[in-house]
C-alpha cells in the first residue's frame, strides 16, 4: 500500500463527509439535496477508483463492480438515476464504505518508516 492509496482514500472520505452533511440536511431543496449527494458519492467512488487494485480489491471486494456501477450510472446517465435507489445506498452502504476507506488510510499511517534516521 502506498501513500497515493491513502490519499485517494482520504480523498473519498471528504466527499463522503459532505455528502453525510446533504443527507442530513432538511431544508435544503430536494432536487440541489440529491444533486449534491448523487455529486459526492460519485467523487467518492471515482477517488477509491485510483487505489491501487490489490489494496482495492482487499478493501471492497466483490462488491467493487456494484459500487463502481453506480458511479458510471450515477455519472453517464443521470436522468435516469432513483432517489430511492440513492438513498437506500446511503442508508446502508456508506458505513462499510467508509470504514473500508479508512481502514486504507490508517493502514499507511500506521506502517513504521523505512526512511533512515540520523546517524
């Protein structure tokens, strides 16, 4: 894992706070509301997209080509994207999302250095 993994990672994770911060919001009108979340959650998908493939694949697994069928959906044929569908997949999908970015994020962190200190 490198520290372009956990950068694209912490990258998706802002758009996934901000998205968390439209979900969230009420009065907000709705069509901006799903424009913003629909917005996000593909940023987000499309920044977990340049993790590398193994490290991607470890994170996400099987579930990887319905998450980035939502982005391509999300992104090439919006029109036809569904408020229930979105929501639904906020409601119970971007927890694990999540929690797989930044478990990618904090793998990196936490790797000791391999730089050589001072002599």
């Amino acid at each position: 894992m490198s520290k372009d993994d956990s950068g694209h990672a912490l990258a998706a994770l802002e758009h996934l706070a901000v998205l968390r911060s439209h979900a969230a919001s009420d009065g907000a009108d709705e069509a901006l509301r799903f424009d913003a979340i629909c917005m996000r959650l593909a940023a987000a998908i499309e920044d977990a997209s340049r993790i590398g493939d193994e490290v991607r694949a470890r994170a996400f697994g099987a579930k990887w080509p319905a998450m980035w069928s939502t982005r391509n959906r999300i992104t090439h044929g919006y029109a036809f994207v569904s408020w229930d569908v979105v929501l639904a997949t906020v409601e119970r999908d971007l927890d694990d999302f999540e929690a797989a970015l930044l478990a990618i994020a904090k793998s990196v962190e936490s790797r000791p250095s391999t730089a050589a200190g001072p002599e």
